[in-house]
C-alpha cells in the first residue's frame, strides 16, 4: 500500500472548515463502541457512480459484491447510494453519509477524463488536498510503458492521492484506489470496472479494513446455493420448519435458474453456531438435491470440480444458447481440464454437416425438438471425444415462437457413455437472455445430478 507523497505546490488545497458544522460528524471510537464498551458493528455507505446506472443502461454489480464481501466481516451497511459520474452533487452525497456512518465507499470516477470526479469530490467532502504521489507516478508510468502506449497529460491525474491516507496499487488497471483518513472518517474510493475492484477489494481493502477497525462478527452466516427451483417454493418449502428461530434472518439473491440463500443469526450467544447447523441441516433434508453449493462456488465450477475427479471430459453443442454454455465452462480456471470443447451449431447446416443430425430429424421434428437435441449430443461427443456431451436447442424470442413451440421453450440432451441420452424440455419465462441463461443452468445441473447420481430434472 503506497504512502502519501508530499508536494508543496499543491494544486488541491485544504479547504477552510471553520464554518463547517461538525456537530453531525460522530467520531470513528463512538462507532466501535457502545457505552458500555461491548463491540458494536461498525456502519459503512456505499456510493455508486455511473450515467449508465442511474439512466438504467447496466445494472449495478458492486454493491451485491461489497456488501456481501464486507458483511462477512463484522461491518454492516446502513444504505447504498447511485450517483452519475459528474455529479455535481457528490461531494455533498459524501459529506451526508459520512454523518451517518464513520466509512464510506464510493466506486467509479477514478479515470483520467474530465468527468471523472470522485477523487476532488472526495477531496472537497472530507478536506483532504490531493498531492501527486511519485510512487503511484511511477507505478502509472511503468504500466504504460508495458503495454507501449505513450502517457498523456490526464492520465497523470491517477497519481494524486490524499495528503492524509493513502493508495491501493492496481496491477489490473491504471487507476489506483484511495483511502482519504482523517483519523474519525474514512472514504475509500475503488475503481469502478469489475476486474479491477474485485481483487483490489479481496486482496487489499479486507486486510486493510481488518488492520484498520478490527470488526467483530456481528452475526454468523451459512450461503447455500440453490438451481432449478424458484424462490416461492423454496419459501414454501423452509418456512414451516425455520419459525422455531425468531432470530434466523433469510435473505435470498435471485438469478435466472438459481437462487442464492444466505441465513444468519447474531454471534452473541454461544448456542448460535449450533442453532445456524439445524437451520442449514433443515434445508438440506427437504431440498438437498438442488442445493449445488454451501460456498461461493459456481454451478459451471462444481460440475467441472466433479468431472475433474472422474477424469472426465465434457463438450457442448449450442444453438440457442450461441456459446454461452460453453463461456461459464470456461469462465472457471482450470477448464481445460475436463472441456474438449464446443460448436455453436445455430444454422440447421451445421448441425448436419457438423454434429451428423439427420436431414430427416431437422425435416420432420424440427431444429427445437427431443431428436434433434439427442442428435447434437451425440454428435458432438463423437466429434470431439468427450465422456460427456450437452447440447441445448430452442426458441430464445422474442420472435419465432409458434403455438406448438413458443418462445422459451428450449430441448436439452446430455450424452453419455454408449451414446445413452438423457433429454429434458424447459419452458422458460422471460426475456431472450433470461431464456438462454436459464437454460445454461439446466444443463449444467442435469449433468451434475448425472454425475452425482441424483434425481434428473424430468
């Protein structure tokens, strides 16, 4: 973690806080603890920023991530804020968290360009000047010689940092974080691309928050990850036997095919552990085999883990999926492994000419049926040797439905040893990527369950 540098003609002066009321600020030790000196979860507001947020062209993917990552240690977020990316309102949006709580994290904005203003924002907020530091100056300058690209001026505005506090270097990008301390307040800013703040914030925010505030664990938690079952049933399932625990807090993330259950009970009390194994041991016993992870584990990397202790091969045949299935395969390191590869057979050509299906199959049955998704299975494994194939074909939409087939329904083959095929028809709900991404997660877990030996989804 770099250290501040010193500059005297600092183009970012202190601002005058005499006028300021400080009154609302609560200082960091109040926060830590109560009156009676017994650990208190310290509070954290987090500040997104982004035009393409607030005008809903993306949605947000940080404050899932930050929330869970930093809940886990002891911290507690008192609420989330989206902001544009020239707000001219941000540093007031700071100056306003930080009355409510002594942490907050602010992402986005950290460029070279003139609408990235958070770091001045942050400046302005706290007043905190920001100097150039020559070790982040440096670090900018060699990253850019790296990659033989020459360093305009503006880039140079990545290598302020705050007199009081510090930086996290980005080896994924040029832009570093900021920590602005006073010593009762603390800002972070991150930068705002997901390959940059995620491991900024696992490798160095959580030691340096850790080192920083010592948190406590508030409350105990257990994630349990859940396919092909909504999030109704899974509802209607648990809340009959988890009203024992008036304490047990539920809260549940959905996603297209999966939902992500996270429970927690407060840390107090030393029955608490216990208590959170019934709770997870309930749900295991009524839904066990659509539980695919109790970790952050993907399904794509539970099946390959699975494969991988066979010593087994999987490949993939695609149509309305167009490669997706075939991308969380290998989105998870180590892939090759146990992924031969894939062919994204849109066009009824290729799946003739390519994965052999019969010209009379796609003739009388059409590209979105049982045979033809049992034809793409096994031709594909053939094709390229696998212990395993998937294929999946349907009708994404929003057009091509008919009202035989319409718009979601999607055929599934998995193939195995002695070209045995075991196919499964969705009707998925939802928009195109819904459909397709749905699908994914049926195929990848009706060979889980094969491999397990559990139940097939019929």
């Amino acid at each position: 973690m770099g250290a501040p540098g010193k500059d005297e003609r600092d183009p970012f002066p202190a601002m005058d806080l005499s006028n300021r009321a400080n009154r609302n600020i609560i200082p960091l030790t109040e926060w830590i603890m109560s009156e009676d000196q017994a650990p208190y979860p310290i509070r954290y507001v987090i500040i997104v920023t982004g035009d393409e947020l607030i005008t809903g062209r993306r949605a947000d993917a940080h404050i899932p991530f930050l929330t869970k990552t930093l809940n886990a240690l002891g911290l507690e977020c008192s609420h989330c804020l989206l902001a544009g990316d020239a707000s001219p309102r941000l540093a007031q949006m700071i100056r306003r968290a930080l009355e409510e709580a002594p942490l907050v994290i602010v992402t986005g904005g950290l460029g070279p360009t003139v609408d990235d203003i958070t770091r001045e924002a942050i400046s302005e907020a706290t007043g905190i000047p920001l100097v150039e530091n020559p070790e982040a100056l440096r670090q900018l300058k060699a990253r850019f010689r790296a990659f033989h690209r020459p360093m305009t001026g503006n880039n140079r505005r990545q290598a302020l940092s705050p007199a009081q506090g510090g930086y996290f270097p980005n080896p994924n990008g040029t832009a570093p974080g900021l920590y602005f301390d006073d010593g009762n307040r603390l800002v972070i800013a991150l930068p705002g691309p997901p390959r940059e703040l995620v491991p900024m914030v696992l490798d160095q925010l959580v030691p340096f928050l850790q080192d920083r505030f010592h948190p406590c664990q508030t409350r105990l938690f257990s994630r349990l990850q859940i396919a092909c079952l909504g999030e109704s049933n899974i509802d209607q399932t648990i809340r009959q036997y988890l009203g024992a625990y008036p304490d047990l807090a539920v809260a549940s993330l959905s996603r297209p095919g999966e939902v992500e259950l996270t429970l927690s009970l407060p840390a107090g009390s030393p029955e608490a552990q216990t208590q959170l194994a019934r709770c997870v041991e309930i749900i295991r016993r009524e839904m066990g085999e659509f539980i695919f992870s109790e970790s952050d584990e993907s399904l794509a990397a539970v099946t390959g883990r699975l494969l991988r202790e066979r010593g087994e091969t999987v490949a993939v045949a695609e149509s309305c999926t167009g490669g997706l299935l075939g991308s969380w395969i290998t989105t998870v390191p180590g892939a090759s492994d146990y992924f031969t590869g894939g062919v994204t057979a849109y066009s009824n050509a290729v799946k003739e000419q390519v994965l052999n299906v019969s010209p009379a199959t796609l003739r009388n049955q059409g590209a979105v049926s049982r045979e033809t998704a049992c034809e793409m299975a096994v031709g594909v494994r053939r094709l390229l040797r696998a212990s395993w194939s998937i294929s999946l074909t349907g009708i994404a939409g929003p057009g091509g439905g008919t009202k035989d087939k319409p718009v979601g329904t999607v055929w599934i083959a998995v193939c195995g040893a002695g070209d045995e095929t075991y196919p499964l028809l969705l009707t998925a709900p939802g928009s195109r990527e819904m459909i397709r991404r749905r699908a994914c997660v049926y195929a990848l877990d009706q060979l889980r369950r094969l491999l397990l030996e559990l139940p097939l989804h019929r």
